[in-house]
C-alpha cells in the first residue's frame, strides 16, 4: 500500500497549498491539526473528525475520494472556528425555504431525494445529506466550494446567499475580512468579496 499513500499524501500536500499561510495554524484557539491516512475506517464511513484535547483529528481512508474527504473534514474544523469567532452563522436557518426544517438525525437523509430544493432555481442544498444538520448543510458547501465544475451548484439564488454567507463568516473569523484576495471556496461567487 505504500504507492497508495504516497499518492494520497502527495495529493494532501496539493490541497494543503490551496489556503492561505497560517491557515491551519488558526483554525484552532489551542492545540493542533492532526491528519490521519489508514487503510480503512470501520463502518461505511471514508473520514471522521474529531476533538480531543484541544486538538483536531482527521483521519481520512485512502480512496479515490481524498480530496473531497479533506475538505469534509477540514470544514467541520472551519465551521467550529467560524461558529466561535462570527456571527455571520447565528441564523443560518434563514437562508432556507421557509417550510424546510432540518432532520436532526443523520440515519433519514435518503428520504429526501426527490426534493425539489436539490436542482434548479429552487435548489438550497448541495445534497440531501446537506439537509441533516445546518453545519453539514455548510461542511457540504464548503466541500462544493473547494471542487472544480461545481458552478452549476451555485447557480440559485438561495445557494448564493448561503455561499456569501459562509464565505464572508470565515473572512470575519480568520481575520481576512479585509483582504484583496480571492480565496479558493470563493470561486462560484457572483460577486467577489475581495476589497
């Protein structure tokens, strides 16, 4: 399995190169990142993450999916951060259609596969496991974000507002609010946020 992880560590390096320096280093008040590649995950599960101690855990399986799994892990990460040091997140549920209520409860998101806030003008979640908790909703946009050929995604009115909103609150907590940059989760913005 060697080339495997080779491969997958070669592939982290790339993602890693993607956000501003320091990044990682601030997305935690205390403590560190710690990045995990195994060969499998118990369950049908391909990342977790976790706290222990003031430090935070991915472990990702190797896979054809490390990117997205990265960036799945480094989001729940990001939206603790976020949570913690803005307020853009306080009423996220706001920026949903007015007679959508999250599940709560990770086991029924297949029940909303025929949703018509998944495609279209209507759409507001990236995917129905968006649908489960608010921070999914934002872990799966930030994943979305990050991938190349997602525009389509972006296109509704709805999944622009949560876009800006999430892009905005991690300028605010990462103290970049004032930067000319474009950052690579801001791609599908219909406006630039840089100044």
């Amino acid at each position: 399995l060697v080339p495997a992880f080779t491969t997958a560590m070669d592939q982290i390096e790339t993602l890693l190169a993607k956000f501003p320096e320091g990044f990682m280093d601030e997305s935690l008040a205390k403590g560190q990142m710690h990045l995990s590649l195994v060969r499998t995950i118990a369950g049908d599960q391909d990342m977790v993450q976790f706290y222990k101690n003031g430090d935070a855990y991915i472990i990702l399986e190797i896979s054809e999916n490390v990117d997205a799994q990265f960036f799945h892990g480094l989001a729940y990460v990001i939206d603790s951060h976020v949570l913690g040091n803005s307020r853009d997140f306080d009423n996220w549920k706001q920026l949903n259609p007015s007679d959508f209520d999250y599940d709560y409860n990770y086991y029924v998101y297949e029940t909303h596969s025929d949703s018509p806030y998944l495609s279209g003008e209507e759409r507001a979640f990236v995917d129905t496991y968006s649908m489960t908790f608010p921070h999914e909703d934002r872990c799966r946009l930030f994943v979305a974000a990050m991938e190349e050929g997602n525009g389509d995604l972006f296109a509704s009115e709805v999944m622009q507002a949560k876009l800006k909103r999430m892009c905005q609150g991690i300028r605010e907590a990462y103290g970049h609010d004032r930067s000319s940059d474009t950052f690579p989760w801001e791609q599908y913005l219909a406006e630039s946020l840089a100044r």
